[in-house]
C-alpha cells in the first residue's frame, strides 16, 4: 500500500544543552535543528530530526541549509510522486547532491509515518530483531584530566558499557592513559574528529600501547586512501565517520582497508535507507558498525534505536538516554538507560509519543506545505 502523505510541516526548535559539549572543532551549547511532521489524511503523523549544527564544522551542512534545500527542493520533489515504501525517497531525491542530513529528515519523517500506517514499530518495519541495544556515551573535552575522570566515572557508574572521549593533539596519548589506568576493564575510544595527518603517524601509533576499542576518523574528514596506510601501520582498529557518505563510500574504505569498523550516522548517509545498505555491506565483508549520535533530541534519538536493532550493530553507540543532554526532551518516555542497555519500544513507528506541549516551547518557526 502505498505511503499516503497529505501535509509536511516544518518547525525550527532551539534547545539548551544541560552541559556544553567540547570537540576539537569547538564548544555547542544551543542546539538549533528543525522537526519534520509527515501528516496522512486520517490523521497519522510521522516524525523526523535535523542533525546539521549552525556552523559547517562536521559538515558543508548547516541549519540554514537544511531549510533551503528541505523548503525550496525537497518538499517540491514529494509532490504528485508515489511512494510505495520509504526506500523510494531516496531515489526521488537522488537529482540534489548531497545534502544528505537534510534528505534525512524528510525521509525518516515518511518513514515513520510507514510504520505507524502498518501497524508495525519502526524497528520492524528496518527488519530489526533487537529488543535491547547496548549504549555508550561520548564525553567532550574536558577542562583537566581530573575533570575527566570524574565525568567518566559517573558514566561508568551509571553501566554505560563503552566510553568515548574526544581527543585532539596535545589531548590524546596522555589522557587515554591516565583513562584505561583507573579504568582498566571498561571499553574505551577514542574520537578524532580529524584532527591528525600522517604526520602524527608516531603519535597515534602510541595509542596502539593502550588496547583502545578504536580510534574513530583521525585523519581528513573526506579521506579514505591515507587512513588505509594509517591502518596499516597500526593494531589499533580504524573506524570511519566523516568519511563515509554512502554505500560507495563504504565500500572503497573496505576494499582499501581503510578501517575495521565504520559509524553510521543516519543524517550523514542520507537516511535510514542508505544506513540500511551501508549496514548491509558491512555485514557481508564482515566489518563491525555501530550507531553515532549528533546530539540529538528525542525524535532522533529514537530513529537511532531503531536503526541500532539491526544485527551488524555489534559495539555499542551513542545513543545515550534522554536526561544526559536535556533538562526536557521533546518525547514521552524520555529515552531511559538502564544499565548501559535502552529497551526497544514496540508500539507503531518511532513507539515515542510526541510531547507536543515541549514541541511548542521550543519551537521558533513553523511552516506548512500541502502535497
């Protein structure tokens, strides 16, 4: 049955971070990002999340972007199409080039909207089978290293079962070791976020003394052929973010070794349906994947459990609960960590209710586009 879409609505919310969060990029603490509404005629409503920043340092994409290409290209494209399956929407918007966290707003919207109108949790409907994903946590960097290990104490207290800490040079061999010291039996990781070149190869090759889970995107953010060298001189796995936009990508990092391990971020790929392939791949070539997180609110956090129940999702992500970046989120339940694990929700769709009283708080500009 085809997907039957009568309305798109568009809000920007702006969010408060509880605590800012440190990269080698920077510090954020307002979270400006847009909700995507897909509404069917009887009422049905489908949910998705912008993850782009205000500023391109993750990406070329911002929040500003995302408007224009969601209002001006986007949303134009949906009319008078059939859409048989949200697989579909990919190929619909394949005439705009990248744009990819835009493009997975719009379609993780349908998608959700797919699930509820057949009855089935988005989980199901990606073919998922997990009822309980293991979740880790990201820790920015912080002020001194005894900073650090209190915030990570905390969070192994709290049962997370992986520990990520962004490093940059200057912050990295040091740190990591004073880390897996007090820490020795929690899995910890290390985030780059690209700060490094080749010629940091004897810095990064200490990091191999540590017996890290892996070192995610150390070198450029679009490079594939210097991380395979990279990973070759090193025992360390590789893991690729940045670098991986698309299946393609994915598998030239694989044929190349480039990583053992790649993150798939839903809004860098272009959405559920490209995550689902690069998943895909990977399974078949035997590389490991795990979910990453853009300090998202509840709508999105909820599209990466989904995401997360498929079977080549191994490691743990970052798809921490609720109450670690919020004061309110925008859904209810709130997104609940219990013992380093979330449960799946089985209801349709996301299996959140939308807490519209929190959405109109946040909200600071809303449109309406009819299809």
């Amino acid at each position: 049955m085809p997907v039957s879409i009568e309305k798109i609505k568009l809000r920007r919310l702006n969010m408060t971070l509880k605590d800012s969060f440190t990269t080698s990029f920077g510090t954020l603490q307002e979270k400006d990002f847009f909700i995507l509404e897909a509404v069917d005629v009887e009422g049905n409503r489908g949910f998705g999340e912008s993850v782009a920043f205000s500023s391109p340092w993750y990406s070329e994409e911002t929040v500003e972007t995302n408007y224009h290409v969601i209002k001006d290209f986007l949303i134009n494209l949906l009319r008078g199409k059939q859409i048989d399956h949200p697989d579909d929407v990919f190929e619909i918007f394949r005439s705009i080039r990248g744009n990819n966290m835009a493009k997975a707003a719009v379609e993780g919207a349908i998608w959700d909207l797919y699930a509820k109108q057949n009855n089935l949790s988005l989980s199901e409907a990606l073919g998922g089978t997990k009822k309980k994903i293991d979740v880790g946590i990201s820790i920015g960097i912080q002020p001194s290293v005894g900073a650090l290990l209190k915030t990570v104490d905390h969070y192994v207290s709290a049962g997370y079962k992986r520990i990520k800490i962004k490093i940059k040079p200057g912050w990295d061999y040091e740190v990591l070791r004073e880390v897996k010291l007090t820490f020795p039996s929690i899995p910890i990781m290390a985030d780059a976020n690209s700060a490094y070149t080749l010629e940091d190869i004897s810095q990064l090759q200490k990091l191999d003394e540590l017996d890290l889970l892996m070192i995610e995107q150390p070198l450029a953010h679009d490079d594939i052929v210097d991380h395979s060298k990279l990973q070759s001189a090193m025992h360390t796995p590789i893991c690729l973010d940045e670098s991986i936009h698309s299946v393609a990508d994915a598998k030239q990092a694989i044929e190349l070794g480039s990583c053992k391990i790649i993150n798939i971020k839903i809004g860098r790929v272009g959405g559920l349906s490209e995550s689902k392939r690069i998943h895909d791949i990977c399974q078949q070539n035997g590389i490991e994947v795990w979910c990453g997180g853009m300090l998202e609110a509840g709508i999105g956090r909820a599209h990466n459990i989904a995401l997360t129940t498929l079977p080549q999702f191994v490691l743990p992500g970052d798809t921490a609960g609720s109450e670690r970046y919020w004061k309110k989120d925008i859904i209810t339940p709130e997104v609940v960590v219990k013992d380093g694990q979330i449960s799946v929700p089985e209801g349709p769709g996301i299996g959140y209710a939308i807490d519209d009283d929190a959405l109109d708080s946040f909200t600071v500009h809303k449109e309406e586009f009819q299809l």
